[in-house]
C-alpha cells in the first residue's frame, strides 16, 4: 500500500538513481512519463484513436473519466481504475497504449464525488503533506458498495457506446487501491465481466465478509494478480489466500510477486521499473487476449 513504508522504499529507489524527491517532484508529469516511454512508439502508433473526456450519471452523482477506443469498428470495453493519485495524464496514456491494441478503455475518476480529474497531476503531489491533506477525505468517501454503484454505472455506459462491441466481455484492470475494485466490478456485473487483473493492489485479502477474495466464486471472470515484492514481504500469506480462493471458486487465476516495487507499473511513480511493468503488461494482453 501507499504508506510511509513504500514512502521510504521510494526515497531508495530515486536515491539510486541520483535523484531526490525534491527533484522527482519539481519534474513535470510530461517530463517523466517521456521518460517512461521511450521506445513505446510504435506500440502507440498501431492504429488511430480516437479520445475525449466523458462524463455519465451514477446513482451517486455525476462521474467523470477518459475515453479511448480505436477510430474505426467496435471493440471489447475496458473499465480502468487508477491508484491512489487518481486520473491524470500518467494514466491517460496507459489508457492510450491499450486502446492501441484494440480496446475502448474508459479510465474513471474515482474521486468524482469531490472533484472532477484531474485531482493530481503526478503520483509526487501524494506523497506531500498538502496531497495528503487533499485526497484522504476523497479516500475515505469510498466504501466496496460505492465501487460497485460505479461499476454497474460505468460498465452500463460503456456498451451505450458505438466503439464497444457489447458482444465481447468486459475486462477490468486497477492499480494500487484500485486493484481490489477489479474483484468488486467483477463481482457486481457478472455477466458482463470476464477479466480482471489487479498491479500491486491492496486489500485484496482482508477479515471481512466482503473481502475481494470471498467474491471470486461469484464472478465470471478470468483474473491476473500481480504482486509487488514489498507487498510481499509484509503479508506473504495472502498470495496463497488468493490462490486457494480462485481455485475453491473454479476461477481461472495468474498469481505472481513481481521482482519490483509497489507503484512500479505506474509511469509517473518514483518506483517505476520499465522491465517488470512491461512484464506485467505483456501477461495484461494475455489475460485480455483469452478471455474477452
């Protein structure tokens, strides 16, 4: 999780890199995430797109997002939860490389019931004293019976959509605290979603009723975990967990700690590591590939 632990394993990283926090935070969200990238333009020019930002009507309010699809035909829907710094352009152009491989991805604000996106600009602005001050009150608006109104809401949104072609399932993918709210989508549009992966998530194991692995069996959908080190090593037992509930529940399931840090799929993150995120993204493509 985002905590003072990952804070500190995110000054190492950045330390080996010759760069301070101070520093990572005065680069711009452009700056870093060109970094990220290089290299990825032929993966972003496969085809055109075409993209807008979007706004529909939940039983709680009116959320906002980012819409992506393919110029051209209709293409299996992509519901994208982004981690705890919320909507912005690190995710925007996550959301851009996967419409590239043939997906209308919608990437939602999740925070909508305070702010519309972007309510950050890069994952640094969290980890200041004033970020914290800005998203914990948005945190604490969300509760697993919210996530799931957004997910009936946004899933029915999407297959309103001419790109999306409602005769495919629907995959769901989510980072940091978005990861869990993979297993929630899944769990409140069962006919609908047949795959979601969950990048360093938290909360997928915890003691109540509802957990997210309590709701494996009943869901529809395939899964991908993928587990950073870190989380790892503080809570070892809960990969088995998981891996017990998806096999009890006879859902498909890809467990696997990854050799990288919480954070480290996200562009703008100080812990980003380009290797395992590509990694990760290949075994996404996978996941998306066979099941929807």
């Amino acid at each position: 999780m985002c905590d003072e632990l990952t804070a500190r394993e995110e000054e190492q990283a950045l330390a080996r890199k010759g760069i301070g926090r101070r520093d990572f935070a005065a680069l711009s969200a452009a700056t870093v995430i060109a970094a990220c990238t290089a290299g990825d333009g032929e993966a972003k020019a496969k085809r055109a797109l075409t993209e807008r930002s979007v706004t529909f009507a939940t039983p709680d309010g009116t959320a906002d997002g980012f819409f992506v699809h393919p110029a051209k035909g209709k293409h299996p829907a992509v519901l994208l939860w982004p981690d705890i710094a919320g909507l912005r352009e690190a995710y925007q152009v996550m959301a851009r490389r996967l419409a590239g491989e043939g997906y209308a991805v919608l990437v939602l604000n999740h925070y909508y019931r305070n702010a519309p996106a972007p309510i950050m600009q890069s994952m640094a602005e969290w980890r200041t004293p004033e970020g914290q001050a800005k998203l914990k009150p948005m945190i604490a608006a969300i509760n697993p019976e919210a996530t799931m109104r957004d997910a009936k809401a946004a899933i029915a949104w999407l297959d309103a959509q001419k790109a999306v072609d409602t005769r495919r399932g629907v995959g769901t993918q989510g980072y940091c605290m978005g990861g869990p709210y993979t297993v929630r989508t899944a769990f409140a549009v069962p006919e609908r979603v047949r795959a979601a992966a969950s990048f360093h998530g938290g909360g997928l194991v915890t003691d109540k009723p509802d957990s997210p692995h309590r709701l494996f069996g009943q869901t529809k959908a395939s899964y991908l975990i993928a587990i950073a080190r870190n989380d790892d090593a503080r809570a070892p037992a809960e990969k088995d967990t998981l891996r017990e509930a998806a096999k009890a529940a006879g859902r498909p399931a890809e467990l696997e700690v990854y050799n990288a840090d919480h954070g480290w799929c996200t562009l703008d993150a100080p812990i980003y590591d380009k290797a395992e995120a590509e990694r990760a993204w290949a075994r996404l493509l996978a996941l998306y590939k066979g099941a929807l």
